[in-house]
C-alpha cells in the first residue's frame, strides 16, 4: 500500500484534494467535481484520507462528540457547524428537512447546514465499513488547534489568518506549502490550506499516532468520531 495520504476540503462545485507523503516534500492541490473516484485510490494510491464532512449521523439527536469537538475550539467552536441528522438525506427540500429534524431533534436545520446535505450524502455513498480505519471525518480547525497546541483564534479569512495557517503548515508538514498553494487558484486557496491541515491528520492516521475524539457508532454503522 502507498505511503501517500490525503486531505479533503469540500468546495464550491466539488472537492479540494490535497496529497502528502509522510516525511517528505512531494505535495500536491487539485480539485475534484467528485470523491469517488479519489476514495477508490484508499489501498493503492492512498493509504489513509481525511475529509471534513460528518460521517457517522445521528438518528434523533446531537452527536457525542461535537460537544468535544466545540469544546476543544473554545471561542472558535462556531466554525464547527451542528450535524444533521441521518433523515436529512432522504429529503429533497430545506423545507421538510427542516420540519423533520423539527419533529425529531426538537431542533430545526439551518440553510447553511442543509447546503452540505449533496457533499454528506456523496461521502456517505462511498464510505463503506472497510475503510472504518482510512476514510475518516476530520475539521481543519481542530487540526490547527492540534498544531498550535490552542485554537487558533484569528479568521482563516484575514491576511493574518492565512499566515498563521500556512505558519503552521510549514512547522508540520514536511512540503513546500507557499509553492504548492502558489500553483493552486486563488478561489481554492482557503480551501487549500484547510485541506493541506486535514493531510497533515491524515498522515498521523497512516503513521499510527492521531488522536481521536469520540468513538460512538450511528445506527448505520458508521463512526460518529474524528481524528487530529
């Protein structure tokens, strides 16, 4: 099996794909209209990936671990949005999305959650038991939390945000961010940086030394935890 790893960050139209060798400084950032085809390269291409896209759903209420997730980012817990539940994949509209998840969580679903229901639902369709331990729900902002050892604070929008990340990559990742984010458009390069950070988790997972957060199981199956 390859040693290469994967970090990916949903974006406008597909995916942001970046790819790492652990120790190394072979990098590269491109863009995908879909996973699929990236997570069937897990046991030839790559050995482990890191996505940021909720895996394991609950059926009727929060997941354990988003509590610890907001938790761990403090005064950032607000760039982890809430969850939605498993339900939401079966409907068609914010509307009655919303009314279910009203009528089981005692909660509604915001826009802006429901905007990520087509990218829950395309990792959910190739996730599959097999890659319990490769295909693997992570968060940018906990991965640099991981890194600096605290939230980072600042908005990975700013100038000063962007610096920080990039900072922090290059303490932790053995590749030359500023020329892999040079090569990489400027409508990606936020999404750039978060999914280099989601790499460098990735690359802890194929060297046996991530951390996890939670471990619960949803009702399908899946995990409902994340790694940094």
């Amino acid at each position: 099996m390859s040693s290469r790893v994967a970090g990916i960050d949903g974006a406008k139209g597909g995916w942001v794909v970046a790819e790492v060798i652990p120790g190394s400084p072979t990098c590269s950032i491109r863009f995908e209209p879909t996973i699929a085809p990236v997570v069937a390269e897990l046991g030839t291409r790559l050995s482990s990936i890191v996505v940021d896209m909720p895996i394991g759903l609950s059926d009727d209420g929060v997941r354990p671990v988003d509590a610890v997730v907001r938790a761990r980012l403090g005064a950032r817990h607000s760039t982890f949005f809430p969850t939605p539940l498993r339900d939401v994949l079966g409907h068609a509209t914010w509307e009655t999305a919303n009314a279910s998840s009203r009528e089981l969580r005692g909660k509604g679903l915001s826009k802006q959650a429901w905007n990520l229901v087509p990218k829950i639902a395309e990792v959910d369709r190739a996730w599959s038991p097999s890659l319990s331990e490769s295909l693997v729900e992570g968060h940018p902002e906990v991965s640099f939390s991981e890194m600096a050892g605290a939230p980072v604070l600042t908005r990975k929008s700013s100038t000063e945000g962007r610096t920080q990340r990039v900072d922090l990559l290059r303490a932790h990742l053995d590749v030359d961010v500023e020329a892999a984010l040079a090569d990489t458009p400027k409508a990606w390069r936020i999404d750039a940086i978060d999914a280099l950070a989601l790499a460098w988790s990735a690359t802890r997972v194929a060297m046996g030394n991530a951390t996890w957060l939670g471990g619960d199981v949803d009702g399908c199956g899946r995990p409902m935890q994340l790694v940094l």
